[in-house]
C-alpha cells in the first residue's frame, strides 16, 4: 500500500484531554477502591427466608441460631442479625466460642504491622450491656477482645462496639469472625473493618488509588455509566442515599451489574476522590431513565430538583442549603464541578430530548456556567439540541477502533465539543485485557489527538476489575485484596498522559509498505524538570515489521538531542498480563544521547512506539 497522512494544524490539547471514568462495576469501589473489608455489613443482603447472605455461622445449631430481621437502630437500613447463643452449663459452648465469620470481598488483607478500624453495633437482650464477643482474624489469630464500648446509640440498649487493633501477622484472604461462648441473645448491625492506612485517611485503598492518580486524570467522570441508570429504576444511583454517616446509608441493589452497592464510596467520596486526583469531577445523574423504563416529561420534577440539588452540594456555598449539607459533613470548601452528564447513554428513549432540555434548561439558568454534557452523539450528525459536549461510547473489535482514528475528522467544528468518555476494544480481539487491543486503542487516541481541536475529553472504559467478579471485561486496572495489574490498554493510556495541555504539531506519514501504520507528534514542557519534549508516537498495527526514518524540521544539521524511546509489545498479539506474570506487556523504555534530528526506527509487529526528544 502506498499512503500518507498529513497532520497539518497545530493544536493546542486540551488541558482536559485525558481523565478516567470511574464506575461502581466489577466491585471497582465496593470490594476495591473503597477500603472497607466487611462485605453486607450491614446484613441488607438477606439469603432465602432471612437468612444469612455472605456472611457465616460459627458453631452447629445446638450452640447458635441467627436469622435477619428488621430491627435495627438505623432508620434508613432496619436489617440487623438476630442471634441466639444456646451454651450453658449443661450446653457449654465449644472452645473458640460460636458465632458469625465474613470473608470480606474475597479474603480480607490483614497485613502485619498495620492497624485496622474496627466497629460494630450490638444489642444485648438480656441485660444491660451483657455481652462478651471476641474478634478474630482467621490466619493471624485474636487480635482483640472487644469490650471497649464508646457510644450508646438512640436506642438504650444498642451499643457502638469501636476499637484499634494491629495485626501481629499476614493473611491476604482472611475472614473476620466474631464470637462468643457466653449464651443469650443479640442483635448485630453495621459491622466494619477498615484500615487506618487509606489514601490521606479518606478511606481509598492506596495501592489502587496510586494506580489511577499514576494516569494523571484530568478529569473523573462518576459514578456510571448504566450503574446511574440502573435495570429498573427503583435501583437507579440515588445520591442523597449515599451522603453522611456510613451506618445510616441504606446502600442499593446494584442491578444492573448484580451485586450490592453499600454506598461507602457515595457522591461526597467519588468529589472527594476526584479532588484528591486533582481531576474535574464529572457527574453523570440520572434523567428519569433505567435500562427498561422511561420517565414522562411531565412527571421529571423530582430528577430535576436532585440534579439541581446536586450540584448545589457540591458547589453551592456552605451558606446554602445543600452545601451546609457539605460543610456539615466536613468539607466546607465548594467542589469544582464544571461539568455534568445528563443521563447515560439514553439518547436512544424516546423521552431523551424533551427531558434533556427540561434538565438542560433548569440547570442553564440556575449555573450559567456549568458545561453540559448530552447523550446524543454529533459526531457525525448535529444534535437536535443545545449542549457544551456530547458523549461518544464506543466498544468494538481492534480493527474497527483502529479504522475509527478518523471518527471525528469530518465532525462539524461549530458544535459541541466531543466527550469519548468510554472507549475499548472488547470480546474475541480483547481476550482478557491482550496488547491488541492495546495496540488498536493507542491508534484510536493518536486519532483523538490529531482530533483534538473538537474532541476536549477521553476514557478508556472499565476502569477497574476485581477479578472474582469480572462484569465486564477487558478492564484497565484488574486486582483483588491485596495485588492487581494494568493491562496492557492502563499502559497505552500511561503513553497519553503528557498529551493533556501538550501541543499537537503538524505531521507527515509516508509509507509505501503499509497503511497500518499511524502516527502523531505532540510537544510539552515537563514543568517539575522545566524541559521541553518533543514526543512521536507510532502506531504499527500490523504482521511485519516496520523501517521508518523519522525527521524532525526546524533544526540545524548537526544539532544532537537526548532521546528516549518506549516500546509496548509482546511476542504474541495476544499477550496478556496477570497476577502472575503483572509485567509481561508493559513500556520497555531505552534512552539514548547524541541523537540527531533525523533517525531510523524499526517498529515491532504490533507495538507502540513513543520516541521523547529533550529539545
Ligand atoms: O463501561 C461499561 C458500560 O458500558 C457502562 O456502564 C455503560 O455506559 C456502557 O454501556
């Protein structure tokens, strides 16, 4: 093939070009980035005829029965565990006592040397105060007996169970149990274990927290994706569920992606995630859609007052109403929400437009300045509507995400601007996160920086992956209590990185042997080294290998630069990273001095190739 692809304008990148998107799927923040160790803490989850779900009953029958029932002290999740201890004299309990055990998510990570939080509510039926339980971890022993009682709930007879304790050894996948051999009867509720060492206390998991906070997200779009929509709408993302004290929140059936959301992540924590990313925070609400229902128009009052209110929230004045609401609950600086999403990939309902412009037009003329993001795609078609940005999904095999690096060539500049705010190759091509899809998605996003004077924002999607409970595969980011990976697409977007704010110069590709090959230059300052890069990236997204000189204009002969080269590839297309091998596809990086302005460059089947010029 012969082909040749100019890049002639330059741009400047959009200072927001490259962010993530952070969903509640595949246990990304309930069972991940969320450090909470207990799973159905708060027994909301029942099994077939109040039975225990997730959690477990230590000792047989004739020590110890437990069912749920309603009778908790918090008014917003009334389940709690009933138990009753059969041992006495006659029956004494068998040694280790009797009672209930959780695994967490998988195996809880205790870890030696480090500190856990650990809570729980109980209320003795007999007298007063009466109890005497035990806290264990399996794999590292007692840690504590819990006697330390630090508050007395509403209710008398309820107690706070609230204490420190430090692991003496490691297990990675323990279980929590809490036992007795005293008999009598108890009701539990919100049992919690937390670890005291979470990303600057706010309760992220550090080592998953790096990971992201590694991609230097401009932006942090949240918390879905079709978890804000829900299957049905009963369990649509409800933000005013999800604020204030973490016993109180009532948690959701996540439906759509099936299993339990306990809210420890709720709207206050996804802002407070993004701040702590120095990322926009980007909030998708829902707009009277689920997967399956419609809201009429004229029945959208309440969704239009929550997206209302939740904006006041996070920006509105400590003075205002919802902001107090903030402020109360410690962060009394305003969020800086620039952006919201109405709805999530609903522009297929019939309803979508005319509940757009009734949210569109509430919030235009309650927050001027607040940029508007629609569901409809203009890429190739304008919208029927007034928007700031509209949002572009897409999930295909490798050979069409690499056609569409064109995707926005033709899009019409005068429109809004184009938010790709989820982007993979999936199925057959993906595997379970392969270098070739990795490989189609970096040529995808050189399409999107050659773009970027109408594309201002892109995320890859899913973000994270638990691997017990992979919803949606391939994932960026896979892990589970105490490891975790990026895949080969994390490592792609870790080439993208310098590309928010850079500059994108004009290009030419020539090539006689292959129209395969794809290829951007973009310039930025490093402002902690105060030097100036120019970066090529290539694209070779075919069976052979490539030859290619590479020259850079507007230098003297003869001027020499320091160059640093970094390759993702692998020896087979299909490659993958795992807990095993977590390094198999990852950038392998060469520098070299003297450099000239004009070089040589073989490009490896399947591979991207980045070359830094220190300038
Ligand atoms: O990223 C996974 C899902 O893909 C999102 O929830 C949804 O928006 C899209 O369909």
């Amino acid at each position: 093939h012969n082909a040749t692809t100019v890049s002639s304008k330059t741009i400047p990148i959009p200072d927001t070009f490259l962010g993530v998107f952070v969903e509640e799927i595949n246990h990304a923040c309930a069972g991940g980035l969320w450090a909470e160790l207990v799973r159905n803490k708060g027994f909301e989850v029942r099994g077939p005829n109040n039975t225990l779900n997730v959690w477990s009953i230590i000792g047989n029958e004739s020590f110890i029965s437990v069912s749920i029932n309603d009778s908790s002290c918090f008014e917003r999740n009334k389940a709690a565990l009933q138990m009753e201890v059969h041992c006495n004299d006659k029956n004494p309990c068998p040694s280790g006592g009797v009672g209930i055990s959780n695994p967490g998510y998988w195996g809880m990570n205790i870890e030696q040397g480090k500190r856990y939080k650990v809570v729980y509510h109980i209320k003795s039926e007999g007298e007063e105060g009466d109890f005497n339980f035990q806290l264990s971890f399996t794999g590292v022993g007692v840690i504590e007996v819990s006697s330390n009682i630090t508050q007395v709930p509403e209710d008398g007879k309820w107690r706070k169970v609230e204490t420190e304790v430090e692991a003496k050894a490691t297990n990675h996948y323990s279980s929590l149990q809490i036992t007795t051999s005293k008999g009598g009867s108890y009701l539990f509720d919100q049992i919690s274990v937390m670890p005291l060492d979470t990303y600057m206390g706010h309760g992220f998991r550090k080592d998953l927290f790096q990971m992201v906070a590694d991609l230097k997200p401009k932006f942090m779009r949240f918390p879905g994706g079709t978890y804000v929509e829900g299957y049905h709408l009963q369990n649509k993302y409800q933000w005013k569920d999800t604020i204030g004290a973490w016993e109180e929140r009532p948690g959701h059936n996540n439906d759509i992606w099936n299993y339990w959301s306990d809210d420890g992540i709720g709207y206050l924590e996804y802002l407070q995630l993004a701040e702590d990313l120095g990322a926009l925070p980007i909030w998708v609400f829902n707009a009277g859609f689920s997967r399956n229902e419609q809201i009429n128009p004229s029945d959208l009052g309440p969704y239009v007052q929550d997206a209302l209110d939740g904006i006041e929230f996070a920006k509105g004045s400590p003075e205002s109403k919802w902001g107090s609401v903030r402020a109360g609950l410690g962060h009394p600086k305003p969020f800086d929400l620039r952006y919201v999403a109405i709805g999530n990939e609903d522009c297929e309902f019939s309803n979508y437009q005319a509940n757009y412009l009734k949210i569109h037009d509430a919030i235009r003329s309650a927050y001027p300045d607040i940029k508007l993001i629609s569901n409809c795609d203009a890429s190739v078609t304008p919208l029927k509507h007034p928007a700031d940005l509209f949002d572009f999904h897409t999930y295909t095999t490798s050979k069409d995400l690499f056609s569409m690096s064109t995707q926005f060539d033709r899009t019409a500049r005068s429109g809004p601007k184009a938010f790709v705010s989820e982007f993979a190759v999936w199925r057959k091509d993906a595997g379970n996160g392969s270098l070739l899809a990795a490989v189609a998605e970096a040529a995808f996003l050189i399409g999107l920086e050659k773009n970027s004077d109408i594309v201002d924002m892109v995320a890859y999607a899913p973000l994270f992956s638990n691997i017990n409970d992979r919803k949606w595969i391939p994932d960026a980011i896979v892990f589970d209590s105490y490891q975790m990976y990026g895949t080969p697409s994390y490592w792609v977007q870790k080439l993208f990185v310098e590309s928010s704010g850079a500059t994108f110069l004009p290009s030419t590709l020539n090539t006689t042997s292959s129209n395969q090959l794809i290829a951007s230059a973009i310039s930025w300052k490093d402002s902690t080294e105060n030097k100036n890069y120019i970066r090529i990236k290539v694209v070779n997204f075919g069976r052979g290998t490539e030859t290619i000189d590479i020259s850079i204009d507007g230098f003297p002969v003869g001027q020499q630069f320091g160059c640093t080269k970094t390759v993702l590839t692998s020896d087979n297309v299909m490659d993958e990273n795992s807990f095993a091998q977590p390094t198999k596809v990852v950038p392998q990086t060469s520098s070299a001095v003297n450099v000239e302005s004009k070089i040589q460059a073989i490009l490896s089947p399947f591979s991207v190739t980045s070359f830094d010029f220190l300038i």
